[in-house]
C-alpha cells in the first residue's frame, strides 16, 4: 500500500530553467552596471565557478550555496565583498521566489492525496533554508509533512541515502514511497535504485530524449521509463 508521495522541487513543483533565468538577467544588469562586466559574462563566470567549486567541494549542498559561488567570483578578481556578495545573492532568490509559480496541478494533486491520506514529502538537493523559502512562496509548504535537503542527508542524489532518510521519515518500507521528479538520473533511477516506486516528471516543452538507462540501473529498459513518465502532476493521481 502506498504511503507516501515524495516530490523533487526544482523542475517538478514550479518551473526552475524560466524563473533562474529571469534571476540571471538581473544579475547580469547588476554586474554590468556594479563590476563593468559585458552581458553574458555574469553567467559565464558563475557557471565556470559552479563547476569548480563542485570539483573541490564533491556532492554536497553546499555546492549549490550561491553565496560561497558569488563570494568565490569576486574574490578571484579583487572585487569588493561588500555589497556585491550579498546583494547578488539577495537579488538571484529574490528574483527568482518572485517569478516561480507553482507546476499546473502541484497544489490540487496535493490536496487530494491529503483526503486519501497519503503522507507527502519532498526529497532535494539544497540548503534546508531556500527550500523551504520556495515551498513557501509556492503555497505548498502547508502541505508538506517532512522534507530532505541534500543539506541534512549529507549526500545529493542519486545516492541511497538521501532516499533511506525520506522513507524513514514517511514511516514507511521504500516501496511504500512514490518518488516524483524531474531528472532521469537523479529523481527517476536514484529512487527505483533505492527500493522506490517512482514516476519521471517530463512537463510539455522540456521534452527530453529518453536517457539510455545506465547498465545495472533499476530502470533497466527504456520501456519502463516511458511508461513511467508523466507530463502533468495531476497524473500521479492516475497512477496509485
Ligand atoms: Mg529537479
């Protein structure tokens, strides 16, 4: 018997590619107008940063800590901490909680698996602190009946562990868990590897190509991925 419906949140509870964008191109307006830097190269540098800091620091939350990113660029090229560390920092989250708006159907497919009685989680990989700031601004905190950063697990996913902390927090078995998510990889496998059941959030306009699933990987045919993908939230009601 199902027990709980564990949801990622980045890519799968409100749309992350449109609302990071629109942080980023405030972010650049700051950086040309504050630093002197030409468009484009604000994200450049913060790309070439996330890659190095994730080489250094390994799977970690932390690696996605952006004022660690922020105070990394500046430091690199003798700019000043303050204010820019924190106003860029302020203004990526700022600008992004306000552009997020929740995935069509996030609030009423919660509700109702509430009435059914099904316990809800959310299982991601971040910092407790903005996670719950979205969950917030997205009016799906309220639902929510535990939640797993990468923060408190000590380990991102796909690693087992982060999913070992969901279904014990779910009082549940793992196969009494539905994991929903965006990535193929991380959302999809990670949980099927981990004992889940799980469903592949692909939203109308992020059609991607079917990853070729990973030898010894719980989905082990493209088949089952394909059948296990959905295009809307509102289908995971279909699926218990
Ligand atoms: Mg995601």
């Amino acid at each position: 018997m199902l027990k709980a419906v564990i949801f990622d949140i980045d890519g799968t509870l409100y749309d992350y590619d449109s609302a990071n964008e629109a942080s980023m191109k405030v972010l650049a307006a700051y950086a040309s107008e504050q630093l002197g830097w030409e468009p484009g190269r604000f994200q450049e540098e913060s790309r070439r940063m996330m890659r190095r800091l994730h080489e250094k620091m390994g799977d970690v939350a932390a690696c996605h800590n952006r004022l660690i990113r922020y105070q990394n660029i500046l430091e690199e090229y003798g700019m000043p901490l303050h204010p820019h560390a924190m106003k860029l920092y302020e203004m990526y989250w700022e600008t992004l909680m306000d552009a997020a708006e929740p995935s069509p159907g996030a609030e009423e497919t919660m509700r109702e698996l509430k009435k059914r009685g099904i316990r809800i989680g959310v299982g991601t990989d971040m910092t407790a602190w903005v996670q719950f700031r979205k969950l917030e601004r997205l009016g799906l905190l309220g639902y929510v009946d535990f939640i797993v950063t990468s923060e408190e697990a000590g380990a991102e996913k796909p690693d087992r562990k982060l999913f070992s902390l969901c279904a014990e927090k779910a009082k549940a078995s793992p196969e009494e868990c539905l994991f929903v998510g965006d990535s193929f990889r991380k959302d999809y496998c990670g949980a099927l590897e981990a004992g889940m059941k799980a469903l592949w959030f692909v939203p109308p306009g992020k059609q991607t190509a079917l990853d070729t699933p990973e030898k010894e990987n719980a989905a082990d045919t493209p088949e089952k991925a394909a059948a296990e993908r959905i295009a809307s939230l509102s289908e995971i009601l279909e699926r218990l």
